[in-house]
C-alpha cells in the first residue's frame, strides 16, 4: 500500500535535500532516533510537526472526498563549534533553497511554507553540538478514505 500523507511528505523533504554541499552524502535522516554526536555533524533530522486537515470537496453522496492536509514538517540541523548558530547557517541556506527549487516536491505539495527558524539548543562540552530548527508547512490534497497524496 502507498505512503499516507504522513511519511510521504516527510520522504518528499528528505528527497529534496539529498544532494546538499554543507552536509555529507548520508547525514540526511527522518526521524532519527538517537542523538548526534560531533562526529555525525552537520547533519539534518527531518520529523513530523503536526497535522491538520480540513475537508476540500465532498465525494458523491455525502462518501469520502478530498482533504486538504496542513503537514508540519521540521528539519533539525545539527553542527558543531562555536557559535553553534554560525555554524548552521551554510546549512540552513542550502536546505532551505533546495526545498524552494521545487516547492510542490515533484507535485505532492500545493504549496510549502517556511513558517519558522529557531535556534533550539546547545550542549557545552569537547566539540560544542548544537541545533537549529527549521519548521515548514507542506500543504497537499489527500483522500479522505486512505489519507494517500493526490498528486498529478
């Protein structure tokens, strides 16, 4: 069975950001579990934020229609050194201007919005590893019945 709207949209994010020069062949991970090390950076996360769905067009009788799905989706951008946020910042354009190339991700969005950028956290130590967060919003249509990405 095809992906939900859920992973889709995540592996569509990872896609995009594949081939970046700031972060190595590989450190492009969804949903990572375990922490990153110095020597894993840089490296991006990307995790779910969230989602909303509002009816978009009904099916016939009154049945299962569209959805349109407000997908958050959040890239996690680990470095180290010092400061932790100049460090990111490479990083933080190249992602961004890979996902605004083709911001409907090969026709799964309708739209993709960065909504907010953030530096999240901090941790002192031999090789200080740092985060920063960048939150998007990936708009789409789904089915109501299956909550698959209607692309085309």
């Amino acid at each position: 069975m095809p992906a939900t709207i859920h992973q889709a949209s995540l592996a569509a994010v990872a896609g995009a950001l594949g081939s970046l020069s700031t972060v190595a062949s590989g450190a492009v991970h969804v949903e990572r579990p375990v922490p990153f090390d110095a020597a894993d950076c840089p490296a991006i996360n990307v995790l779910p934020d969230g989602l909303r769905f509002q009816v978009y067009g009904a099916g016939d009788n009154g049945g299962p229609g569209q959805l349109e799905a407000d997908c958050g989706v959040v890239l996690r951008i680990h470095t180290v050194g010092d400061p932790h946020t100049q460090q990111a910042d490479p990083v933080i354009a190249e992602a961004n201007a890979a996902l605004m190339a083709d911001p409907s991700l090969g026709g799964l969005a309708m739209r993709l919005l960065l909504t907010d950028s953030r530096a999240t956290a901090d941790r002192g130590g031999a090789g200080t590893v740092g985060t920063w967060e960048l939150t998007y919003r990936l708009l789409a249509l789904v089915d109501e019945a299956t909550l698959q990405p209607l692309t085309g």
